[in-house]
C-alpha cells in the first residue's frame, strides 16, 4: 500500500468524500456562459464505468478500444505518442499500451502485479511502475510496450520515483532511504533522508534534486548534489532552503528557478521568525535535552521558494491537494481544500496572484487515487492543455455522476463537461 502525503488530511478527504456522495454540487460545475475550448490542441485519455476512452478537447471521440473489464492509470508518454495503462479482464491483471493518435491497442500483456501508478522516462524508452509487494509497494521497470525489463528494484511501506529530466537515471525514495537507479541498473545509495517529504522532485538542467531531511528542531527543505551524494552519501547539503511543516510536496517550475512548497496543513499569515523548544532523546541516553531556537516557522500551506536565494512567496493558506506547472511555467494549477464550502477550488497562480478559478467535488477514483498522492502524480504532466490555456479533471457533474471536465483560465467562464468517466488526463503535445 502506498502512503499518502496527507497523514493529517483524514478529515478533509471524510468531508470531500461525504460532499462527494450527498449529492450537493456546487454550482460552480456548471457553465456560466456558453463558450468553448474546442481548439485546445492535444487529446484526453479518461477512463471509468465505460471502459478507456481517446478524446478530442471539442469532445469527439477518436477511440474506444477494447483493453479489459477494469481500466485504471491512464498515464501519457511524455511526447504524447502513447498510453499506458492497467487493466483487468477475467481475473487477470494486465498493462496496456495504446497509439496516443488513433487508439489502437500497441501491447497488452499480463503484468507482473497490478500497477497502480506508472511513469514513463523523459526518452519513452522505460517505465517506473508500482504496485504491490511482500512489504508493502514495489518498482518494476517495463519497457515502452509494457513487457518486464526488472522486478523488485526497490520497495518498502512507500517508493516514490522522479525520472532525470535530461536523462535516463531514476531517483527512488523507498520510506528513509534515497537511492539512484541508472540505465545499466545500479543501484546507488544516496544516504537517509526520513520521511517528512514523499516524492523527490529534479532542479532541471542540473544533477540537483529538492527532498526534506530532518534536523534537530523541525524538517528542511534542501537541495542536494546526486553525484556527490552518490560518492559520499553523509555529503551536506547544497543549499538549506528553510523549514517545513509535517509532510511536504515540492514541484520545481520549468525553468529550475522556482519551487513551489505544498505544506500539509492550513496555516493563517506568511513565513515568521519565531522561538519554539523541541525535545528529543538521544539514542542509549536516558536525558531529554531541550533546544530552544529562533527558526522560520511557514504558516502558509502553499509557498513559492526562490531556489536561488530561498525566499519565500505565501500563496495560499488553505490546505493544498494539487499542484502542477503549466509546460511554460507560467502558472501553477493548484487544489485546494475549503473548509467554508467543504470542497476542493482549484485556482491558478501567476507569479502576482491567486485566481480561483472553480470549485468542484472530485470523483471518488480521482479522490482516493490520485489527489491524495498529487506528489507523485505531478512527477510528470498530467491535468495541463499541452499550451497551457485549459486543464482538466475529474468531478461530480449537476447530476451527482462521475464526469471529466475541462477549464480555460478565465474565471467568468465556468468548466465543460467533456466525458462521464471518473478520471481524465490531457495529453503533453
């Protein structure tokens, strides 16, 4: 079983749930004037009740292709040529991969488990996937038509991969541990980072990585050398980057120079200086010795660090279940949690501001498997029009039914349903 991000948002996921099934929509999922996002390029893979779909961003459907009973992880290869996917029929769990221009069915072959989470290298050549194993998730690697190049690379009670944006070396968080994994299939240890963070995430254009390790006083954010750490895995930290708070999700912009910095629960004003006492006991000691420090405390949920100089942004401080760049880096998606209207919003930030965009109640699938481990599924594109202007996701429509929506960025113009599916993904190009 995975470990979600969220350890303290059990709360919010019963109310999201509870919202989900009582049939209360908020209008805010229904269009407030007729418009139309017909020219979006690329396509969107959804699946549900109905099985997988191919669709244009006008609606039309390109292909519905005949994989298995059970469809789950639709997961795009990074230039948008293929689909890969897991899927059940009679019992048997299998990975399918379809044509991401004409829907044709490429591969399907029984998995070795089965996966619930897939992501395809920056070259389409491999794929990380995970699923279940003896002690709990376990990473297979398959190649581009779903056949099995290694099993059990790693796993514990959680793995969390991020691929090498200009290259082919994969970065494995396996519950304490961090560990690099190359083409050839080494395996390097890259030391002991805890568990304050899940899913690592590359500085692109460089061999640096963001985790959270633990200090004496609270977590930090860091940025780390991988060949360095490679060499020497006690090697310190390129840059401390300041403090977080419980379990934290980090996505870098396109251009390596921003971070934002999901937190995992709600705060009320920016980042502070403040004194806390932390105790701790040290090990075969029986004193408890009391550190009192000035330190950074952030107070906003959601942060944008300067990776330059680690200043930081508030954003918002509601309680974040998405966040993910626009492929120019221009804005950020992000989903938050409204206690006040107990559902999600999803809003965009510009660098300037934070526009609300909508609100929406997710889908059950798009909850459960995907919001709750957004740190993972951000590791690669996901919800964004390849050009930036639209994204999509999965809600409950007017009806309280499972459908896949699309969103331009104008916040007069509400969502068009595209699809009754309980999941939906846009393609990269």
């Amino acid at each position: 079983m995975r470990s979600t991000k969220f350890p303290a948002v059990v709360a919010t996921v019963a109310l999201l749930a509870a919202a989900c099934s009582s049939g209360g929509v908020p209008s805010a999922v229904v269009s407030s004037r007729p418009h139309t996002l017909a020219d979006t390029p690329g396509k969107i893979a959804t699946a549900g009740a109905d099985g997988f779909h191919l669709l244009e961003a006008d609606s039309t459907s390109l292909a519905s292709p005949d994989v298995g009973d059970v469809v789950t992880q639709p997961t795009w290869s990074r230039d948008g040529s293929r689909v890969i996917m897991s899927t059940r029929s009679r019992g048997v769990s299998k990975t399918a991969v379809i044509d991401g221009a004409t829907g044709e069915v490429l591969a399907s072959v029984e998995s070795e488990r089965p996966y619930f989470f897939f992501s395809w290298s920056h070259d389409g050549t491999r794929i990380a996937a995970l699923g279940p194993g003896a002690v709990g998730t376990t990473l297979d690697l398959l190649d581009s038509d779903g056949n099995l190049v290694a099993d059990s690379l790693a796993s514990g009670g959680s793995v969390y991969v991020a691929w090498e944006p200009d290259g082919a070396d994969l970065l494995v968080h396996s519950d304490d541990d961090l560990s690099l994994i190359t083409p050839d299939l080494t395996i390097s240890s890259l030391g002991t980072v805890g568990r304050f963070f899940l899913a690592p995430s590359w500085v692109p254009a460089t061999r640096d990585v963001l985790v959270v390790m633990p200090s004496p006083s609270d977590a930090r954010l860091v940025r780390l050398d991988v060949d360095a750490r490679r060499d020497d895995p006690k090697v310190e930290p390129l840059a401390d980057l300041g403090s977080t708070r419980g379990v934290a999700s980090v996505v870098v912009d396109p251009s390596g120079n921003l971070a934002a910095l999901l937190h995992t629960g709600p705060g009320g004003s920016p980042a502070q200086d403040a004194t806390i006492t932390t105790s701790h006991r040290p090990s075969g000691s029986g004193m408890v010795v009391a550190v009192d420090r000035r330190v950074r405390i952030p107070t906003a949920a959601v942060e944008m660090v300067d990776l330059a100089n680690g200043s930081r942004t508030p954003i918002t401080d509601q309680v974040p279940l998405w966040g993910e760049w626009s492929p120019d880096g221009r804005n950020l998606l992000v989903a938050t949690f409204d206690p006040a209207t107990r559902q999600g919003m999803w809003s965009t930030w510009d660098g300037r501001r934070l526009t609300r965009l909508t609100g929406f109640l997710p889908t059950t699938t798009f909850l459960r498997r995907y919001l709750l481990f957004s740190d993972q599924y951000v590791e690669q594109p996901r919800l964004w029009a390849p050009d930036g202007t639209a994204f999509t996701y999965a809600a409950r429509n007017g009806s309280n039914d499972d459908a896949v929506f699309i969103m331009g960025l104008d916040p007069t113009a509400g969502p068009i349903e595209l699809d009754a599916a309980s999941v939906g993904f846009w393609s990269p190009g």
